[in-house]
C-alpha cells in the first residue's frame, strides 16, 4: 500500500501499490481524484470531469 | 498472446479484461491514453500488442487510439470507422435507416425555428436528443411545442460540439423496459432487458434494473445486420419494442459496458469476446 498526498488537502490517500493509472480515489476531504502512474511512481491529481464525449 | 487494452478510466470491464486474459495465460497491456504521445514520425508504438482492444470512455480518445492503432497495423477492436458511426447518432441513424432496419422516426436539422415546425411531422410527447452522448444525459422529452421551445433553447446556448444540430426523434410508447444485445464477432451471445419503473429512460445509468434477455431468432438476426452495416467486433445494440412495428434500433455503442450483462446472465462477456477476437487473429 502505498500513501500519496491528496492535490487538494494534503491528506494522506492510501492507494494499493498495483494501482492502475487512471484509477479513481474517492479522498475524505470530497475530493475524486486519479492515480497517475509516471517513471514507476504513483502520485494523485483532480480526476477529470465526466466529458460530454464520454459514454459507450 | 500480449493483448493492449486501450482505456482512460478502468471501470469494471477493463479490469475484467485484464483478470481474464491473465486466466487465459496471455499477457495483457493496460495502454493509459490519456498521458500518451504519438509523434507522427514514429516507426512503432510503445508498447507493443498482438492486438489493442478499445475501451476508452472517452469517445475521442477512442476514436483516435483507434486510429493510430490501425495506421500502424494493429487488429483494434473496435476499429475507427465503426467508432466514428456508432458515437455519432445521427450516423448511426441513418446508416441503419438506408438499410431498412426499423429506427425510431427521426428529424435533423440546423434551424431552431425548422426544428420547431417539422415537429408537428413527428408529434408529441417527442425526444430530443444531443448528437453525440451517452448513459441518457440530456436525452430529454418535450410533450408540447412550448417545452420543445425551451429544449432547443437551452441547447443553442451550451457549449456542446453539435448544439448548432437539432436531432428529433419520435416517442416510442415502449414498455417500461429495452433491450441491449451485444454482437461479439460473428455471434450475439447475450443481452439484458433493461427496466425502469420510475423514469422512461432506460438507461442502467439512469437507474434501470437488468434482466437477462431471451433472444430469439428474429432478435438475433436484427443484431448481426445491424453488425454487417455499422462494422466493428464487439457491438452493443439498444433496441425498443413497439407494439405495432416490432423491433426498433434505437442506438449502437462501440464501447460497451457489460457489468450488468454478466452478473444477471452468468456469462463471461470477457472471456468469450478475448476467445473470439484471438479466433480472428489467428485466421
């Protein structure tokens, strides 16, 4: 497991260390945020918006 | 076999690929796109595949992966042509309709105040719907001119990439339920009912229940013409039962989501599209 800081309240996510890119966190402070995966190492951002192309 | 899976977002399904193809002891490749570059020069794409199969939520990045996929020689399912006529209803609408497959009756055009007249064509309560979405949103029904009025109004000024394009559909007096069947290669295997008691949008989405589909021979014909005339692998087709006319095709989406279609069939959706596209692969 591993803890990354939330982008937008500087709390600790605990996120599984086989965590996908793109996975989405729900954190305490409201935030969904995203697991970004660069170089081998895990870290978070604001999860993007539904988009008005997004669908089946 | 190392099997890509293109996606944005792993929902169920991407992840079901993934824990399936490791079962069938092939190697997959999770491909996150939306930190991708792709220089136009590039002689290879990183990593590589056998085959890449598309399941991005986004339509655009689908689309694209699609096509960049296939430009360098990968069997992509779906590919970029299907992608590009089932996430455009209006493509889909009409492609369907010049091949006499029943749709909903449907108008387009570009005009708000042509829009408002031809609906008296149409009749009410009629359907609005945005040219390119998907899960019901902003599918809306209007039961008079007035509400239509407003619909449309609302529409100019959004900011959505076809708000200029006025698609109008009839109202079809379904039951409180349709059907999603899917098309996985050259078989339509499985389907659901999808019932809502509270809201006429069918959409699971929305909140409907699904129920697993009894599909007969008509049914199952109807879904592999809809396959020879859009294209593509993995299909899945909405379709409405009206009393008078039978089946409608209402929609076909090119990435669909099948959670609900496993757990109340008992059908491994993965598992049977991974068999079926390795089978394609291999010819």
């Amino acid at each position: 497991m591993a803890i990354l800081k939330c982008p937008i309240c500087g709390g600790d996510v605990n996120v599984e260390d086989d965590a996908l890119a793109g996975e989405l966190v729900e954190h305490e402070c409201g935030a969904q945020l995203e697991v970004v995966r660069q170089n081998g190492k895990l870290s978070l951002r604001l999860a993007e918006q539904i988009g008005e192309d997004w669908g089946e | 076999m190392r099997i890509g899976i293109l996606y944005d977002m792993p929902r169920w399904e991407e992840k079901n690929l993934i824990e399936e193809a490791k079962k069938m002891g092939h190697e997959p490749i999770p491909v996150y796109t939306k930190d991708i570059v792709f220089f136009s020069d590039d002689k290879k794409v990183e990593p590589e595949a056998d085959f890449f199969i598309q399941r991005n939520v986004s339509h655009n990045r689908a689309l694209i992966t699609s096509f960049i996929m296939e430009q360098f020689g990968y069997p992509t399912i779906n590919d970029h042509i299907t992608l590009f006529r089932c996430e455009n209803k209006i493509i889909t609408t009409y492609i369907l309709s010049r091949h006499s497959i029943n749709t909903p009756r449907t108008f387009i055009t570009f005009n708000k105040n042509i829009a408002l007249e031809f609906s008296k064509k149409i009749g009410y309560p009629l359907v609005i719907k945005p040219v390119e979405g998907s899960w019901g949103r902003m599918v809306a029904k209007a039961d008079n001119l007035d509400t239509l009025y407003s619909y449309l109004e609302y529409q100019e000024f959004t900011t959505q990439k076809y708000k200029d394009i006025y698609y109008i559909q009839e109202f079809v007096n379904k039951p409180n339920r349709d059907i999603r069947i899917f098309v996985i290669g050259d078989e339509a295997p499985v389907g659901i009912y999808r019932v809502n008691e509270h809201n006429w949008r069918t959409n699971t989405a929305l909140g409907a229940k699904a129920y697993p589909l009894k599909i007969d021979e008509e049914l199952r014909e109807l879904a592999l013409k809809v396959r020879e005339v859009i294209g593509g692998f993995f299909l899945g087709i909405d379709i409405f039962e009206d009393r008078d006319r039978g089946y409608l095709v209402d929609e076909v989406n090119g990435v669909p989501e099948y959670k609900n279609t496993v757990k109340v069939n008992n059908f491994n959706v993965s598992q049977f599209l991974l068999k079926k596209i390795i089978e394609w692969v291999k010819r």
